[in-house]
C-alpha cells in the first residue's frame, strides 16, 4: 500500500510525537508512516521516543552548522534523502525561513495551542500562549493544525478544537487539558487528512 512518507521535528520531550506513534500504531493515522524524526537538540526526550518505536533519528544542530541557512540546508538534504512527503512540527523550536516553506507547499504542518488567530505569531510558544489566554480572560481556548508558510502561525487552517478555560486554570494545568484534549487529538487526524490527500494526487 502506498503510504505518505513522514518526518516529524521536534525540541524537547516529543508528547505530539508520540501522540502521532500511537496514532499510527492504532490505526488513526493508515495512509501516512513516520519515517524519520529530526531534532535540533541532542538530548531531546523525543529522540528516546523514536528510538522505542523504531523509527529512524537524527539530530540538526543549528550552533554546530554555524548558521541558519545551513542548519536548514543539512535538513533538506535528510528529507530528501528520505523521500519525505509531509513534515510535522511537533514542538520545534525553530522558526524556519521562507526559502525552506516555500519549497514544501502544504507539505509542512504545525500545532499550535490556541485557536488561531488568537494568541499565534511570533513570541508566542509553549507556556506564553496559555499565560496570555488567562491574562486575556476568554473562555476558551483549544488548538490548531495548520499548514506552515513563511509567517509564523500564518498558514492555512487545517484543523480546531476548543477546550473550555475554568475558573482555577493556571498556565499549566491549561497547557497540559489543551494537549490531552485538543492536540493529541487534532494532529494525528489531521495528518492522517493530509496524507490522503498527497497520496490521492
């Protein structure tokens, strides 16, 4: 069966990655399989994640390539090496440049934990959007999928889902409900939707 070829990038402990395994372990994700995981961190807990799920790593240090243009470039050269039909951003810490994204047009896919347009765009990553969500006071809040182009979080929607803000949230416990129920559940579907599209072509 012809299946779209993954890559997933990350930073840190690699939750939406795993998310994305298990996904594709159950059957959720079927016309899409991770085959590579690019991180930019040595010690990333995801690297451990990918090396139990067997799926092929490596690591893309920006400080040791010396610039942006070739952190970026030794990680085209891996994609293509590896065929790499879609890229998900799963936590990567890397704002990628407009020569990388334009050569990957609703190739590339990111999450991200607010429901854009709110609370997205640059500075706004990890714990800050969940801080500004509550300093804000709305109601509620939720996830994103997006496709990625060269604007930071500017790319076409290719999924939501909200999740209600309670009286006693702290930026944490927001964080950790937006992931159990928006983006664990989001970005496997909607990689699962884009991969049947690109192999549908």
């Amino acid at each position: 069966m012809n299946c779209a070829r993954i890559a997933v990038l990350v930073s840190g402990g690699g939750t939406n990655l795993q998310a994305l395994i298990d996904a594709e372990k159950s059957g959720i994700i079927k016309n899409g399989k991770i085959e590579l995981v690019i991180s930019n961190k040595a010690g990333a807990y995801a690297l451990e994640r990918a090396a139990k799920a067997g799926i092929e790593s490596a690591v893309v240090s920006k400080k040791e390539l010396g610039s942006h243009e070739a952190f970026e470039d030794a990680i085209i050269k891996l994609l293509e090496d590896n065929k790499i039909d879609i890229i998900v951003l799963a936590g990567f810490m890397v704002i990628l440049s407009e020569r990388f994204t334009s050569r990957y047009p609703k190739r590339i896919i990111n999450v991200h934990p607010s429901l854009i347009p709110s609370f997205c765009g640059e500075g706004f990553y990890g714990l800050r959007v969940h801080e500004a969500a509550l300093a804000y006071g709305v109601k509620v809040t939720g996830a994103t999928v997006h496709f990625v182009n060269e604007i930071p979080d500017g790319g076409e929607i290719i999924m939501q889902k909200a999740v209600a803000i309670k009286e006693d949230d702290t930026p944490e416990s927001l964080q950790k409900r937006v992931m159990r129920l928006a983006e664990w559940k989001i970005l496997p579907l909607a990689v699962e939707k884009v991969s049947l599209d690109i192999i549908s072509k």
